[in-house]
C-alpha cells in the first residue's frame, strides 16, 4: 500500500462503522453504542466513530451537523414554549439561561459566531511580498531605468566686463 492510502475497509468493519455513526447520530452515548454494537467499552466505540468520520470525512461530519442542528431545534422549542407559560420569576430565569445556552450552542454549530475574514493585500490587491532578495532586485531595476544626467560638454570663455574683471560663461 503506498503511504497515504487507506487501508481497504472490510464489509464487517463497514458496517460496524455505520451502525457507530447512526446511533450517535441518534443519541447514543458511547457506552451505549460499545453495548449494542460489540466493542468492549466506550473507548473502543469512541475510537471506532473518530475512525468512520475519517473514512467518510465531510459527510458524516455535515449529516451529524444537521441531526444536531435538529435537536438543538427541538430543545429550543421546549424551553420557548415553557418560558411563555412560566408564571414563576425564579424558574423563568431559569428557563431564559437555558435557552440562552442552546442559541449559543445553535450558534457555534452554524458558525455564526465566527469572526468575519480580514484580507490584506499587497499592492494593486497582489500578494504581499515577504520574499525580501525579490524586493530589492526589483527596486535596483527600477533605479537602473531611471537615466544618470548626461555630461555636459563644453568649454569656458572669459568674458571681460567693463571694469576689468574676468567672467567665466
């Protein structure tokens, strides 16, 4: 097997793996799932989960996204509708931390607390040059083009004035 391939999945462990996956999708604790599937603790389902989200990567990771996306729902319809109906101030509170907690979980979960992406650019919206050689060849290129002043040639004249002083011209 060349480095980097997965090994090849058996229809055995596949199916295991599945199962994993579904049942957590549905709740399960790994302990629960190490029962019902046939491993012999919560470690091994742990680690049997951790290596079916590798196998399958994104997919199981966005399915498992909206199963809890689904429950958080769920939790938070609860708790609103109980939040309306609580006539009593302590349990009220209560309630509102609660749903508060679940719109935070919601939240983290749909990434919308994430903080918004800063670009920084270099000139014209290029990149930014870090590689300094670069810079500097660039620069003794431009300076080549910029032209040196010419020579002036020409020869002096004494210019006599009027009242007997020499002037160079």
């Amino acid at each position: 097997m060349a480095r980097g391939q997965k090994p090849a999945l058996t229809p055995e462990v596949a199916e295991k793996y599945r199962q994993v996956v579904n049942l957590k999708a549905a709740g399960a604790t790994f302990d629960q799932i190490a029962e019902r599937v046939g491993y012999a603790s919560r470690s091994g389902a742990k680690e049997a989960y951790d290596a079916a989200l590798r196998w399958w990567g994104r997919e199981a990771v966005d399915d498992m996204r909206v199963v809890e996306g689904e429950r958080l729902e769920r939790m938070w319809r609860e708790i609103f509708a109980r939040i309306i109906d609580s006539p009593d101030i302590d349990d009220l509170v209560s309630l509102v931390n609660t749903g508060v907690r679940i719109s935070s979980r919601r939240s983290a979960l749909f990434g919308l607390d994430v903080p918004k992406a800063l670009e920084v650019t270099g000139a014209y919206g290029g990149p930014i040059e870090v590689d300094v050689s670069k810079v500097l060849v660039e620069r003794i290129r431009a300076l080549a083009l910029v032209e040196a002043p010419a020579d002036i040639e020409g020869e002096v004249v004494e210019d006599e004035t009027d009242d007997g002083q020499t002037l160079a011209s």
